[in-house]
C-alpha cells in the first residue's frame, strides 16, 4: 500500500518555528541593549575619573609653586613664583558647577558636575590654620565630582606650597 504524502512544512509548524525565532530574538536583543548600556555607563565614568585626575593634578601643581595671598573653604588666590601673575582658584558652591582657574585675562574650566570643592589650609605642625597666615605651608584640596549614575567620587590631595 502507497501512501500520498506531500513533502513540506505545514502551517502550524511554520508559525511555531517564526515564534520561537521571534523569542529567541527578543532575549537577544535586550542582551545587546544591557551591553550598549554598559559601555555608555563605563565610558561616562572613566571620563569623569579622568577629568577629575587632571583636575587635582592640576590644583597639585599650581598651589606647589605659589604663595597664597587669600582663600576661604572653596577658594584661593595666590601669586605664581614663576611669572609672579595673580591666580584664583574657585568653585561658586552650585552642585553641577565648574571649577574654574582664573587669572586677569580668563577664566579656565578645570572639570565641571562638581558636587562639592574644599580646602584646608595647614601649618608644618599640621594645625589647621587661615589661608593668610603667615605659618601656611600645606593646602589639601578635596574635590567630589557627580558620576554617571548620580553617585559621587571623592579626589583628594595635600599640597605643600613653597613658604615665602
């Protein structure tokens, strides 16, 4: 006895294969979009790590060859021994503000999203001292800059200026 079949797919089994593919899709897909977000989130944050490294590098070397003249918690003025010009080193206190390094003729923007700027100014016995004190010989600076996911990261360095 022969039997008639036809070679080919029915309906149904096309329709569950598409189904399946579309699932097996769909997981794949927000496979990538997480991986996407991942990268974003890390390049944000290795951007804002760097502008914050630059940043303190930065404060490093201009308060290492100066001589304070004025400051207050979250800013400073000092003279350049180099070139003997004025600077001020500045944060206006708004969360997400710039830090900026002015001089008469500009305004520099070390970072931006600052969360908060500080400085502490010491003598050699380390007691806390007014910037303007004579005994001033160390100033630590303590930057918090906002990251990607609204979280903060802290840089913070000791300076020992050059006393007069």
């Amino acid at each position: 006895m022969t039997r008639n079949r036809k070679k080919g797919f029915t309906l149904i089994e096309v329709i569950l294969v598409l189904i399946l593919l579309g699932i097996v899709s769909a997981i794949a897909g927000m496979g990538l979009v997480v991986l996407a977000q991942g990268y974003v989130f890390a390049n944000l944050n290795s951007t804002m790590v760097e502008k914050g490294q630059t940043a303190i590098t930065r404060i490093v070397k201009e308060l290492g060859d100066c001589t304070i003249t004025a400051g207050n918690a979250t800013s400073v003025t000092f003279r350049r021994r180099s070139d003997g010009t004025s600077h001020t080193l500045s944060w206006a206190g708004t969360p997400g503000g710039p830090l900026l390094l002015s001089d008469p003729n500009n305004n520099d923007v070390l970072t931006d999203n600052v969360r908060s700027f500080a400085l502490v100014y010491y003598d050699n016995g380390g007691n806390i001292v007014a910037a303007t004190a004579a005994a001033q010989s160390q100033v630590q600076s303590t930057l918090q800059l906002i990251a990607a996911d609204d979280s903060i990261r802290t840089f913070t360095n000791r300076v020992y200026t050059k006393t007069q």
